[in-house]
C-alpha cells in the first residue's frame, strides 16, 4: 500500500515525523512525501532540507507560491496547490493520502485527492480555533475524508456529529 503524506509546515511535520518513521519501517507500505507551503520558502528557513536530514526521501515538492496571506493571494495558492498535488497524484498513483490539520496548504491537497478518488485519512479533526477560517477549512477535510485519527474524546464525538461513519473515526490520542 502506497501512503502519500502531506506536509507544509515544520510544526506538522514535528507531530508526523515519528508516524512517517513508523510508515517507512513497515515491509506492507511504500512511503510517499510531498512538501510545500512554508517548507519551501527561504523565509521560514526551507525547511524541506530538515525532512531529507531525517533520512527521507522527497517524492514531490508542490510549490504554492504564497507570496501573500490577502484573501486573493490565498486563493491562488489553494489554485496551485490542487493543480500540483492532481499532477503529483497522477504520477505516484497512491492508494492513501494522509494529512494533518487544517491550513489551506492541506486543504489543496484533500481537494485534489478527493477528485482524484483516492482515499484520505484525516489526523486531528474535529479540534476547534474559534474566530479562524481554519474551523471551516478542517471541517471541510473531515467531509471528503475517509478514515479520521482524533486526539481525544470530544473530537471523535464532533466529527461523528459532523456525519462521518462512527466505525470510521479512531481516537488514537495526539501525536
């Protein structure tokens, strides 16, 4: 089983490092990484080469040109996302596409995967950050997601209450 594992920020890759070593050691799964957001800019350190230090292996960088945090500037970024991560999806032909959180990066990729159809598994849904487009945008990955790993209780309960199968959602604690 081919597991593709997004990754835009070094604060998510710190929470997905040790599931991407899990992944990597199991004879049944092949390993797949695609960076983009803030792990490519210069301005937050290209944070990309961490990743490649660790000792994996980059399957695809999608740049998404953030040059600015406008609402125009987001929305051409969500665009290139979706047309990079479609192009890298069409190439690696995963049979998984797992992310975490709800940043628009993130976002841009669930929508390619999820007209793609390939199957997304979602970490730490039904978590909350009043006042943020992040609520709407995590809560729209939890809808086109399959398979969802919540932190705690309370966020297996929210994301059955936002409709998902209940045999679909694991509280599996926080990474």
């Amino acid at each position: 089983m081919k597991i593709c594992v997004i990754t835009g920020t070094r604060a998510e890759y710190g929470l997905l490092k040790k599931l991407m070593l899990g992944i990597k050691k199991e004879k049944k799964f092949k390993l797949c990484i695609l960076v983009t957001g803030a792990h490519l800019s210069r301005k937050f350190g290209n944070s990309y080469r961490d990743i490649m230090e660790d000792g994996f292996k980059i399957s695809r960088k999608i740049c998404i040109n953030p040059n600015s945090d406008t609402s125009s500037g987001i929305v051409k970024s969500i665009s290139s996302g979706m047309e990079g991560f479609v192009n890298a999806y069409k190439k690696l032909n995963p049979d998984l596409v797992l992310v975490l959180g709800d940043r628009h990066e993130i976002f841009s990729a669930v929508i390619a995967a999820h007209f793609s159809r390939i199957p997304i598994a979602h970490l730490h849904g039904g978590e909350a950050t009043e006042g943020s487009t992040d609520e709407a945008i995590r809560h729209s990955i939890t809808k086109m997601s399959h398979f969802h790993f919540v932190a705690a209780k309370e966020y297996k309960k929210k994301v059955v209450q936002l409709g998902e199968n209940p045999r679909q959602v694991f509280n599996v604690g926080g990474l």
